[in-house]
C-alpha cells in the first residue's frame, strides 16, 4: 500500500451544475435484453441526490468510515434547510472532516491516517481533496456528486457529473484487458442482469496527489437499479435524518417534487487489501433532478486547478506554470 496517499472520508460538497446533453438516444426496446432475458431498464436521464454525504450506510454488514462530528440542522415540511423549521436534525457537519478510524473495516497504517486527518480538522487546518483542488474525483469519491446523468446506450454507458465536466465511459459487455493501466477513472466494464445495471471498475489510478486513499479501492463494484416513487421516498427520508441536506441555491440542483414515478438506486462495494479489512458497501438514492430555478436546463459547473491553497501548513504539491498558456 502506498501510504503516500492521502485519506479522507467525506468530501465537501461544492456548488454544481449539469451542462445539457442534446442526444438522440435509443429507446427500451432497441437496448434488448438482459443476461436473464429481461427487458433492459432506461435509466436515462438526470438524477439527483442533494445530501452530504452522499454515502447511506447499509441496512447490514461493513459500511464505510462515517464522520464524528455533528451538528444541528432544520427542515422544512418539504425537507429543505431552514432556520428556524418544523424539524430538528443532528447530521454530519459539512466543513469538518472528523473520520471514524475506530471502524474495524480499516487496516491499522489507515486508521491511524485517518485519525491525524481528524485532528487537523478539528485543529482549523485541512488537508486537499481532488475537490478543493479541482482534480478528477475517480470512483467511488465521484459519487458524492449531488447530480449526475446517464446516457444509456447498446454497447457504451456514458455518466456525466455535476462537478467539473467528470465523465466516466463504461464497455458494455466487455472483460477487462488483461494488463490495465491505472487512470483516473479505471477501466469500467458493465452488463445487466435482470433489471440491474452492473458496473466493475479496475484499475484506479492511486500514486499521485490529492488521491483518496479510502475512496479509491482497487475494485469498486456498482449495481443500479430503478426504484419505486415510495420505495424511493422512503430511502430519502431516512437519509434526511442523518445527512446534511444542502441548499438548492446553493447546490444548483434539487429533486423534482413534482415527478412521481421510479426513483435511482445505486449500491457499491469497494475492495482494497491494502487498506480494508474487509469488502464494505454503500446506498445512494436518487430522484429525477432539476436545477434550482425549478427547469432540467442547467449551466456548467467549472473548477479550476488551484496549487496555492494552504494547507496544514504547507502548500499542496501539485504542478505549477511558469508562464501563462496564453
């Protein structure tokens, strides 16, 4: 394990947005069938999840590394922030990253990065994340993106992320190569079985900065699947009473209130020896999205490379210009 890397568990959410896709994509029928002889799902379009953090820990078994510190938030009926509001939650804090290391699916080298990560938080310094630092996220840190859109074609995946023009490309029906080279996003295969969405990813690239250590395993394995409007609901109601809901206007995107059919489930598992214990999962649910003007039209969400922001005490290593491109 190169403990070069850095570790975080939660990532700060940042403002987002969706550029449009204009697309002519293929209808239900045209995508076939799956493995068991089912018709294939659409699950295009845009999905959002406006919580902090995105993760749902699972009903059962290993789930990840979760934040100890808390503070109080309020809600309105409609479960957007407000201050004061009918309801009163303790949720994870959005600005301090206090890691868990006491959660046994970690290996003791990263329980103990995770534990001076959490003191320099809680000193008033922090540390870079490929967010703060506008690097690509890979997976699974990439799915703390609030929104996100799938092009859902015969032989290729497309998911595109609120935050800083991220797009993963995924080969349907595809092995991995036989040597994969490490990239930011790692090669994703995928195939459906039954009316799930089967994505395994490999090789994610790990020596370089600002990579999560705990948010980068070396083999991430996700399932999507649609979910039914109550199902979905109720899912979002229990993630409500945990996590942070973050403020459309400040976000940039909300879930439609007024769309009530299938919601998106993904669930995922991350394996890495070198740092886990043991395999440990994860939920995220989604809803149809819109931005915060109520219309599916979003602009971009741009973030740029920024190697001067200070952090527990030096600067963050990243390369640097001389001279300007232009």
């Amino acid at each position: 394990m190169n403990m070069q890397r850095d570790l975080i568990l939660l990532a700060i959410l940042a403002a987002v947005a969706t550029p449009t896709f204009a697309q002519t994509l293929p209808t239900v029928g045209q995508l076939g069938s799956s493995t068991k002889g089912d018709s294939i799902p659409d699950f295009t379009g845009i999905w959002a999840h406006p919580f902090y953090p995105g993760f749902e820990l699972p009903l059962s078994g290993p789930g990840p590394v979760t934040n100890r510190s808390r503070i109080r938030q309020f809600l309105d009926n409609d479960g957007h922030p407000r201050a004061p509001g009918t309801k009163l939650l303790l949720v994870d804090h959005p600005n301090q990253l206090v890691g868990d290391y006491t959660n046994p699916i970690l290996k003791s080298d990263a329980a103990e990065i995770v534990k001076k990560h959490g003191e320099l938080e809680l000193s008033g310094k922090g540390h870079p994340t490929p967010w703060t630092e506008c690097w690509p996220s890979g997976v699974p840190f990439i799915f703390e993106n609030v929104a996100m859109q799938i092009l859902q074609q015969p032989d290729t995946i497309t998911i595109l992320y609120g935050w800083d023009h991220e797009v993963r490309h995924v080969r349907m029906d595809r092995t991995h190569p036989a040597r994969v080279t490490p990239s930011w996003y790692g090669d994703s295969v995928g195939h459906y079985e039954g009316d799930t969405l089967v994505i395994d990813t490999v090789g994610i690239k790990t020596d370089r900065p600002v990579a999560m250590l705990d948010l980068y395993g070396l083999h991430v394995v996700e399932r999507y699947r649609l979910l039914d409007y109550d199902a979905t609901k109720d899912a979002l109601e229990r993630v409500a009473n945990k996590n942070f809901r973050l403020p459309p206007v400040t976000i940039g995107v909300d879930v439609d209130p007024n769309y009530k059919g299938k919601g998106l489930q993904l669930r995922f598992t991350v394996e890495d020896e070198g740092v886990f214990t043991t395999p440990w999962s994860a939920t995220i649910t989604y809803r149809r999205g819109i931005n915060s003007l109520g219309t599916d039209e979003w602009g971009e969400g741009v973030c740029a490379e920024n190697p001067h922001l200070y952090f527990a005490g030096r600067d963050v290593d990243l390369p640097t210009a001389t001279k300007p491109d232009f």
